[in-house]
C-alpha cells in the first residue's frame, strides 16, 4: 500500500500538480459542502460578477448532503454523492482556482481537460460510509444557501479524511479512461 499524502486546505497549484491518480491522502482543513443546486448558484454568481460565499482559490469542495447530525455530533452520516451531477459545473470552479473535488464515480472529459488546464484533482472516497468518514469531520457550520436544507454550503472542518486521487491534473485516471 502507499504511503498516505497529507493535505491541508487551502492547497497549491503545485501541490495538487504533485499528486498522481492513486494517491491515497489524508484531508484536513476546511472543506466546503456542494452539490448540484449549491454548484448552479456558484456559477451564477460567477456569471453575475457577484460576491461568492467563500474563496475558491485553493479551496476543495465535497459533494455532500449530510444528514441531520445526532444530539453530540457535528454533523451526521456524510458520505459522498456522484460527482458527474456535478460535471457542468466544475469547469467554471477549477477555472476560479477550486483546487480539489470529493466525491464518487466518473467525471466527464471537460472536467478532466479543466483538471490539467488549471491544476485541480478530483479525489474519491467511500460510498456507503457516511457514519465512518463523519468521524473525520470536526465541525460544521452552514454559511451559504441555507433555503437548499441539506445542500446547503456548509463550512467543514476535516481531520484525516481519507480519500484517493481519482482523477490527477495530468489526465490520469484511476478508472483507466483515456
């Protein structure tokens, strides 16, 4: 097995250019919260000029809907949804300086040509683990779009959240796409 790639957000161009697809990593830092409404409203804000709710420079989204957190917890199961309801989006984000993106399963080719032109990964994590990867997340906050309920923005705080280099910023693919 590999050794774990310790990431701590925000992360660099060059960084992220240093990771290869099958990298497993260690997340921590302050992750952002995004699925697809949260993403449609990014971008219109992009569009629209306007001021978006955190910085995207260096930033990593995970595309999540947690659940409501139980009485103690910060939050509750928190695993991750597919990212390709994610793909007419992410271009516009990498293009902004996002950096990183968590999720599931495949993305589509102009993600992954925005991935090398910018400088970005996309890294997957365990489906079906919500309750186990929420144990890597040590605070919650919602700070944007709160109408969106679950996909609401939410600021995240990680710790050792696990996580493999799914697609690299030199076209790789740990899915053996060309």
């Amino acid at each position: 097995m590999s050794k774990v790639k310790q990431l701590k957000s925000v992360l660099s161009e060059s960084e992220v250019r240093s990771l290869k697809v099958g990298d497993v990593v260690a997340v921590s830092g302050v992750v952002y919260t995004g699925r697809d409404m949260a993403h449609k409203r990014l971008c219109a804000a992009i569009d629209g000029k306007e001021a978006l709710p955190f910085e995207l420079e260096g930033a990593v989204i995970y595309f999540v809907g947690p659940s409501p957190a139980r009485p103690g917890k910060v939050i509750g199961a928190a695993g991750p949804t597919t990212s390709s309801r994610m793909d007419a989006f992410s271009p516009k984000l990498v293009a902004c300086g996002l950096r990183a993106m968590i999720g599931k399963g495949y993305r589509g080719d102009e993600v992954r040509e925005a991935l090398k032109k910018f400088g970005a990964v996309h890294l997957s994590t365990i489906g079906g683990a919500g309750a186990l990867l929420s144990k890597h997340i040590v605070s919650a906050e919602v700070i944007a779009y709160e109408d969106l309920g679950t996909e609401a923005i939410r600021k995240l705080e990680f710790v050792d959240f696990p996580a493999v280099v799914a697609y690299d910023s030199h076209g790789g693919s740990i899915y053996g796409e060309k």
